[in-house]
C-alpha cells in the first residue's frame, strides 16, 4: 500500500458511545475531479495516539474501478477529521 495521507469529505454514523463507523467518502483526484467510494467492509479498527493526537485507524474494502481494493483511513478524534491514510 501506498502512503498518501490526504484529507477526505466522510459520511459515517457513531454509536452511542462516540465511535465513528465510515459509510463512504470523497477523494480528489490529481486531475481535481472527485471520486465516491462506498465502504464495503471494515476489515480492522484500532485506537492510536501519534504526537499526542488520539485517532482511529480503520482497514478497510471496497470494490474500486471493478477490482477490490484494501486502504486504510484515519478519524482525528480532537479534530473531527478524516484522512485516507494508506491505499
């Protein structure tokens, strides 16, 4: 997998407790054109820390450009925010 740590626009939904499950996400593309991704699995899920920020790391499947693919986000917990981490 390649690392490219790049924002992301998410939809998830959170249980009760506060943890966040991904439903699918918007990535640009080097063109500037975006590309929807629907999560089909999670596959692991992990709490992290690095530099003090707790995350969430999630591996996760979905069929890209007909052929599945496995890639890894990640939840910034402090700032809400997701990234796609790994792909």
């Amino acid at each position: 997998m390649k690392v490219i740590f790049k924002t992301i626009e998410m939809i998830a939904w959170f249980t009760e407790d506060g943890t966040p499950r991904p439903i699918r996400f918007k990535v640009k593309n080097e063109d500037e054109s975006t590309t929807v991704i629907k999560v089909d699995r999670v596959l692991y899920k992990e709490k992290e820390k690095i530099a003090g920020n707790p995350m969430i790391l999630f591996r996760c499947q979905s069929v890209i450009n007909e052929a599945s693919r496995v890639y890894e986000l990640k939840y910034e917990m402090n700032t809400c925010k997701w990234l796609i981490y790994k792909m």
